[in-house]
C-alpha cells in the first residue's frame, strides 16, 4: 500500500514537497487552518484535514501534540516540516519516533546539536572548520562579553545561540554599546526562542555568505552538491541567491566542499543539511552554522545539478542508501532565484496584505516557478511574507541574469506591493553583476529613492550592465588566475568604478 506523507507546512513549500513526494508514489495529506482555508496547496493534496486553530494563539504548524494526533487519525507514515514553523525543533523528530512515524530529517540529537549554535561551533572546530575569534560558548554577563570583546577587537557581534530568521543578532562597534546590545538581544532570543543564551563573534563588516548543500543517508554517505551564494540579504534575510557563487575559485569549492562533507561525516549527519559560512574580502572562509532541514533556496542547487533535493530528504529519511557519489555531481550552467515577498521595497519594505487581483507567472525554458499563491489568493498577516519564487538557469552568469530579468519583466502581481522592482534593480545593479556585492550591500547602496524612476533606473542599468560585464571579463580572462586571488575582485571593482 502506498505511504501516507503529512505535510506539516504551508504555502510554495508544502506544494513543493508533494510535487517530489507524488512522483515518489506517496498520498500526500495536507492541514487546512481557517487561517487560510482557500490557500493553493490545499488543492495540489490528496486529502486534506482540517483543524481548527483560529481561536489559538498558536498555528497548528507548530503545535507538536496537534500534528501527532493529525498523524494518529490519518495513519500516517512520513512527516515532512518543510521549513520554519518547526523544521529545527528536536521535540518533533523524537515525537514522530514515538509515534512509529518517518521524520523527513536528521536523528534529534543533531537537530538540538546543530540548533545550539556554540555547540555546532564546537563540534565543527573539533572536525577542523575554521571559527571565527569569540567567546568559547556562551557569555553568561554583558561584562564578560565585554572582556571578549576587548581581547579580539571591535566590531563585534552579539548572536544568539538559538537563533533563527536572522533574529537575536546585534552588531556592537564600541565598548559603551555592549550593555545596551546585550540586554536587547538577550531579551529578543528570550522571547522569539524561548532561550536568551547569547555569545559573541568577531564582525565582518562586509562579507559574503557562502553555503554548501550536503545529502547523506543514514548508513555513513556523505556527498555536497556544491554552493549557494546567499550575500544579498536584508537585515540578515537572504532575499537574492544564486549557484554557483561567482567569488569562489574551483579550489576553494573543492576545499570547502570536502571540509563540509567531513564535517558531515564526524557528526554522523543523516539528511539533506546545509553549512553555513562567512567570507571575508579574502576569501578566508569560516564555519557559522548549520541548518538541519531544506532550505528556502534549495532549487538554485536542483537546477545546476539535477538533483531532486526534496525527494532523497524523503528516500534517505525512509532508509534508502545514496545512489549518487560525489563523481555523480557535475554543475551546469547558473542559476538564480528572487524571492517574492509581500513587501513594499519603496517603503522600507513593509509587509502588504490584500488581496492579487491577478498573478501572471513567467514562462519559458529554465524559467523555475515555486508559488504560494494565485488569482484571487488572499495574503494575510498570519504567515511568513514570501509569496512565489522565481528560478532561473543560463548556461553561464550573464545568460542566467538576462533571464531573470526578462523572468521579471513579465512577471505580473495586481492586488499588492512585493519586491518584485526591487529584484528588478539588484540583478541589473552592476555590483551584482560583478558579483562583488556582500551582506551589507543593501544597507550601504540600497535607497527606497532607487525604485521612483524605475524606467530610467532601468535604462541606466542595462547600459552599465553591458559595459561592466565586457570590462569585466575580458579583465578576467587575460588574467587565469585571478579567481585565486580574491583580492583581485575588490580592485577590480575599484579600478572599474574609477
Ligand atoms: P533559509 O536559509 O532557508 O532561507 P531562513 O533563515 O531564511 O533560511 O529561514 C527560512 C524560513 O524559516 C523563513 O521563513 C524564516 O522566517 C523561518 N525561520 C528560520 N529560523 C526560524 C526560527 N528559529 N524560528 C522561526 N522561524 C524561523
Ligand atoms: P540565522 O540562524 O539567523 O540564519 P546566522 O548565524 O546564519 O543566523 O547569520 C545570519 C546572517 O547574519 C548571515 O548570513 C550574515 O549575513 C550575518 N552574520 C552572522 N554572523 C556574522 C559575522 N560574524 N560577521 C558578519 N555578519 C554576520
Ligand atoms: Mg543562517
């Protein structure tokens, strides 16, 4: 008989999961929440259960007694978290063991492992990731933060060890701000994560975020498919990614990539999972965590490898060996994804609510669409921002980027503001182009003022679009080593800029 899979999630992700899952043969049953009784990935499932949590302060999605009794009456097999809600909650894994049911994810133990982020430090130093200087675990005083601070220099920051969503973080310039930053950050993480526990990091004022995704099943394969470059944030939330990163060599792939999967291997992981780390102008890379389930931007790593991600999270969760080996990885092409929020990005990016009108997606050869909503959908306060994502692969960067960008312009959203323009901008921002934008790029150059004169803005972009991309890499080119020398990049972008 076939096996029944619960979605434990909502929105593009829970459409997502049952798209790998039915090709897998899996009835796939999904939770209706009055919340959003009409959502779209309540007709892409089989069977649909309703419960009632519009009275509750809390979702059903995050209520481990609700999802167990769910599975109970549903005689469910499998339990995918998908992402947010509780995908990193050690607490769900062991009550899915209780319950003789499969968890799409990794053995309990490393969810809390990996979920402590002094104790993920701990372990990947023991495997020999690099860290960056700070407090060997937690700091129980802001006085002790600050002596730490005093011994590596400033800036500093102050991270919370539960910490999640890019919350529970405080960048700290100078010794009289540590008192203010950690009684607030320890306040936040107490209240978001029901933990205040907060250690402290040397800052790099402006790095790139560079992660490698691994696969590895339960009887000790370990394989990485590569990196993601997710340096397009705001205010630590990655709202652009693409792979392969055009800042890193073949070398430092190869070298990353196998300390990933050697790290990997020592924690004896056992699911899809991703190593998180920051890059500083000279490439020096360091480990800064782990995520233990699927994430958001996983489909710019399917696109240039083939590989469906989702469906062995599924096949090695049930027990199935890796067929792949790492030989098996070959990357083609590049690939970009925008995330489409309910945002306005002219107004400080505040959350829009209402109802689309009309939602018209882009279409084409590599054009990927992973949407939450359609025609009609109403976007409520209840749930994360993020409406759609579009996917893009070219056969190198600029192909990939000219595709988003006509992804973009044929993009249609009626009804309500999103960060569609903003989108629009970034990719043909010679910054982005050059790939030499970092974590801080939107704080730094970003002004709501951009996205008045779209068209000029536009017009004005294309043409240093052009320009920059000729200069740029036959620069590159003449020189074969430059990728070595990351430094390079920056003078580079220097000279350009000149
Ligand atoms: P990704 O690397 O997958 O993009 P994010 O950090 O953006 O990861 O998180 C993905 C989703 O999960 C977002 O919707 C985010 O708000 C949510 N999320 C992440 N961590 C937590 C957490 N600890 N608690 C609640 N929500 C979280
Ligand atoms: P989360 O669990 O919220 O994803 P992370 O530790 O992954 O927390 O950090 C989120 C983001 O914050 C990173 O992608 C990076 O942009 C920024 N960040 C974290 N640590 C540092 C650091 N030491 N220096 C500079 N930026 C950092
Ligand atoms: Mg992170």
């Amino acid at each position: 008989m076939a096996k029944r899979l619960l979605v434990a999630n909502r929105g593009e992700i829970a459409i997502r999961i049952m798209k790998s899952a039915k090709e897998l043969g899996l009835t796939c049953v999904v939770i209706k929440s009055p919340k959003e009784a009409d959502a779209l990935y309540l007709k892409h499932a089989d069977e649909v259960v309703s419960f009632d949590d519009a009275s509750n302060a809390t979702s059903v999605f995050l209520d481990i007694d609700a999802l167990m009794g769910i599975c109970r009456e549903n005689n469910i097999d499998v339990l995918h978290p998908g992402y947010g809600f509780l995908s990193e909650n050690p607490d769900l894994a062991n009550a899915c063991k209780e319950n003789n049911v499969v968890f799409a994810g990794p053995k309990s133990e490393l969810i809390r492992d990996m979920g402590n982020k002094t104790i993920a430090k701990e372990k990947a130093v023991e495997a020999g990731l690099p860290l960056l200087a700070g407090s060997a675990g937690v700091v129980h005083s802001y006085e002790e933060a600050e002596d730490i601070a005093d011994k590596i220099g400033y800036p500093v920051i102050l991270k919370a060890a539960a910490g999640g969503g890019g919350r529970g973080m405080r960048i700290v310039e100078s010794r009289d701000q540590i008192e203010k930053n950690y009684k607030s950050a320890h306040a936040e993480s107490l209240a978001a994560f029901n933990n205040g526990d907060l250690f402290v990091e040397k800052y790099i004022p402006s790095p790139k975020h560079i992660e490698f995704q691994i696969l590895a099943d339960m009887h000790g394969n370990v394989i990485h498919l590569g990196e993601r470059e997710c340096s397009l944030q705001r205010k630590h939330q990655k709202l652009i990614e693409e792979a392969p990163s055009p800042f890193l060599s073949p070398q430092k792939r190869e070298e990353m990539g196998q300390k990933s999967v050697e790290f990997a291997k020592k924690i004896g992981y056992d699911s899809v999972g991703t190593i998180e780390f920051i890059m500083d102008a000279n490439a020096n890379y360091y480990f800064m965590e782990m995520n233990t389930r699927i994430q958001v931007e996983h489909p710019v790593t399917e696109m240039i490898t083939g590989v469906d991600l989702i469906a062995w999270q599924l096949r090695v969760a049930m027990g199935e060996k890796l067929t792949l080996t790492q030989d098996d990885i070959k990357f083609q092409g590049w690939a970009i994804e925008c995330r489409i929020n309910a945002e306005d990005a002219q107004n400080r990016f505040s959350p829009e609510t209402g109802i689309i009108s009309q939602i018209i997606f882009p279409e084409g050869e590599d054009i990927r669409i992973e949407t939450g909503v359609e025609n009609n959908s109403v976007v409520t306060p209840y749930f994360d921002s993020m409406l759609a994502k579009i996917i893009v692969r070219g056969w190198d960067r600029q192909n990939a980027i000219g595709r988003m960008d006509r992804a973009l312009l044929n993009f249609r959203i009626d009804g309500l503001k999103t960060t569609v323009p903003f989108s629009k901008l970034v990719i043909n921002h010679r910054d982005f182009t050059l790939g030499t934008y970092t974590t801080k790029w939107v704080e730094d150059y970003y002004t709501d003022i951009m996205l008045e004169n779209p068209v000029d803005e536009m017009i004005a972009a294309h043409a240093a679009v052009y320009l920059y991309h000729n200069e740029f890499s036959k620069v590159a080119s003449d020189t074969p080593d430059f990728e070595e020398d990351s430094m390079s990049v920056w003078v580079m972008k220097r000279r350009l800029n000149s």
